[in-house]
C-alpha cells in the first residue's frame, strides 16, 4: 500500500480555487468578514450592520451601506475581519441639518431632548433606535431615517447608499 503525504499548502491552494469557481450568490446576513460584490461590480468585505444594511468597504477602503439582497457572495475575497461594535444611540449629532439638494431636500433642527423643528412646517419628536431616527408626529411622522456616521442620513438616489445630511450648525 502506498501512502502519500500531500502538504497543507496544496490542501489550501485546491480548496481556494475551489471556492473561487463557485458561482456567485446574493447574501442573507451582514456577517463581518463576508467577501462581497457591489452592485456596481467591486470587490468588498462586510464589516457589519448598521440597521438593516450591511457596511461594506470596498478595495480602496471606502465605506458604503448597502442592502443584503444587493450584495453578492466572493468566495474568493472573503477576509476575516471583526465587526466594530454597535455604535450608542447617543451618537446621533443633534443640531440644524440640511438633507438632500438643496431645491427638493428639507431642513431639520434636531434637538438632545428628542423634538424637532422643521423651518415652516411645525415641530415633532423622534426617537433614535438600532441607528434609525424615527419621526413620531409633526411634519415629518412616520418618516424614518438612517443614521450614518453620526449624522442624520436621507437614502441614495435609485435605492444606493444612504448619503448623510450636511450638519449645519450644532
């Protein structure tokens, strides 16, 4: 009988290239260190979830949130990488925001107390929750907006990425 030894190296080299001839499937979860493929086509790892999006930064290290259901499973670029912890709910920055362009968007005042004041339309209070801003009445109820970076976001355009409103003054 013939025994042969077949070394770690090659063991790893046949399964990455058998992960990386696997057809491509969308992801499920926001798992840190899950190799993705954008929707635009790079390459990225998920470093975790904020809300129901995942956060994923690309090749050159630019952080984008995007939905599951858009992102596509690269066997080949998976990484291990462990996810930042939750951010605190006090990390919403209170202040006067101006979100979206500057002819459709709206301006907010949100105060540390949980109110806020909409130029010319009224005032409500809103809640922060899971890095979601909830508008409970006023102008803006039933208005729930992500939180990104700190800042109060609105979402992209065509279903993309949330983009965070200018913080005018705080």
């Amino acid at each position: 009988m013939k025994t042969s030894v077949v070394s770690a190296a090659a063991v790893a080299a046949f399964a990455l290239a058998a992960l990386t001839a696997m057809p491509a499937a969308a992801i499920d979860s926001c798992a840190g260190g899950t190799g993705v493929v954008t929707p635009d086509g790079a390459s990225g790892t998920v470093i975790g979830a904020e809300g129901a999006l995942c956060q994923v930064q690309d090749e050159t290290g630019v952080l984008s949130l995007i939905a599951p259901e858009m992102l596509m499973a690269d066997f080949g670029a998976v990484q291990p990488v462990a996810a930042p912890p939750a951010a605190p709910e006090a990390d919403l920055v209170t202040g006067y925001y101006l979100c979206g362009e500057e002819a459709t968007g709206f301006e907010v005042e949100l105060s540390e107390e949980g109110s806020y004041a909409q130029d010319g339309a009224g005032a409500g209070s809103y809640s922060v929750a899971e890095g979601q801003v909830s508008f409970a009445d006023g102008p803006l109820a039933g208005r729930v907006l992500p939180v990104v970076g700190g800042l109060l976001a609105v979402p992209g355009a065509a279903g993309g990425a949330p983009v965070a409103c200018e913080l005018i003054e705080e």
